[in-house]
C-alpha cells in the first residue's frame, strides 16, 4: 500500500489547512499518479499550463492618421503612426504569435526595392537577414500608375518568435519599412497619398492599423 505525506516548508510561518465542508456523506478524492501542481478556483498559474496554451492576448490598434519618409538605403524606419506595444510575460521561455494589419499608401516608385519587418525590441525577427534588402513581408502594390495618389494597398503578416521570455520583463513589438531603393520612400499609414486633412474628411479613403500579440506557453 502507497502512503500520503504532508510536508511543511522549511522556511516560512503560514499555517495552511485542510478543511472539510458541512456534509453528512463520504467523500473520496482520488490522487493522479503523476507530478503537478494543484489548480485552485484563484485560476491557473502559467506555470502550470500546457505547451502550446494561450497565456494572455494583447493588441494595439490605431486610427491615426501620418506619414514617414524611410531614407535611402534605411533599414527600420518606424511608421507614423507607430504600430507597435509592449508585452510583460506572464510565463517563462513563451513564444509570442505577432500578427500585423497595416493599411495606407506608399509613394508609387520603388516598391520592388522596399519591405516590412517586425522588430522586437529593436531587432528582427525572422527576416530574410539584416540588410536593407531583407524582410519578412513585400509592399502590395494595388494601384495602375495613372491612380498612384489616391488608392491604398493593405498589408497582413505575422512571425512566431520564439526567442524565449522572462516573466514580468517587458518586451517590445513594432512594425517598420526597409527601403533598399536609391532614394527616398514616403509611407502614408491609415490614409491615402492625397487624403492632407487631419481629421480624414477629404473624401479619400482611410482605414485603421492594428498588432495583436499571443503569448503561448513554451
């Protein structure tokens, strides 16, 4: 016959203790044959979940309204506005699903020599290289040339960074332009190249950006 052992802490002066409701029939809790941690009603700790569960969902959206000149030969130039946040990590060693959906014009020469990346913390994740000819994702180009002013292309991506993570240590995700071509590159977000009204009221189109990031368990 197997036994049962409670065992204090060797450190410590909380009392914990086993309490039994008010009832007038047997109860039997079976124990699992297997290691764990005991889940409570205070939720599951992340510690506890699976490989692969979803450990929290956070997103950035914004319907502002700007626009950004990547230089020649610049390698993360940010969009503005910026379409990015910032994770805390809720568990150790996560991997984190980082999907984009960016929308706006880009000035109409040059898009075969330009790309998206996705940084974190100012670094790449899961580009090509480092070079300003590396990405992860092209531009679209949506527009016939003779409508290169007033007709906005959409872009969605993602990358699974699995660089690991410290609970509690905030990281940072920010979507940004590498312009390779041998001049200038204008990027309007959420509006198009024509729309100059800051409130969107020139009646050209305009649109909403977004970044949602999943932490999962590693």
């Amino acid at each position: 016959m197997s036994n049962i052992a409670i065992k204090g802490a060797t450190t410590g002066t909380g009392v914990f203790t086993l309490e039994s409701p008010a009832t007038n029939t047997d109860r039997t809790l079976v124990l699992p044959d297997e290691a764990g941690t005991v889940l409570t009603s205070a939720g599951v700790p992340a510690s506890a979940m699976p490989a692969g569960s979803v450990l929290q969902v956070v997103n950035f959206v914004t319907i502002d309204r700007g626009s950004v000149i990547a230089a020649t030969a610049a390698s993360n130039t940010l969009p503005s506005p910026n379409i990015g946040t910032a994770i805390t990590p809720v568990g150790n060693n996560s991997k984190f699903l980082v999907q984009v959906r960016w929308n706006g014009e880009i000035t109409y020469s040059g898009h075969w020599n330009a790309g998206w990346n996705i940084l974190r913390d100012g670094n790449r994740i899961n580009s090509s290289g480092n070079e300003t000819w590396d990405s992860i994702q092209a531009f679209n180009l949506s527009y016939p040339a003779s409508d290169n002013d007033s007709t906005g292309e959409g872009m969605t991506t993602f990358v699974l960074d699995t660089t690991g993570s410290t609970s509690g240590v905030s990281t940072t995700y920010q979507l940004a332009v590498s312009n390779n071509m041998g001049s200038p590159l204008t990027v309007f977000t959420n509006r198009c190249f024509n729309e100059s009204n800051a409130n969107g009221a020139s009646g050209y189109e305009n649109w909403s950006s977004e970044m949602i990031i999943t932490e999962i368990a590693g």
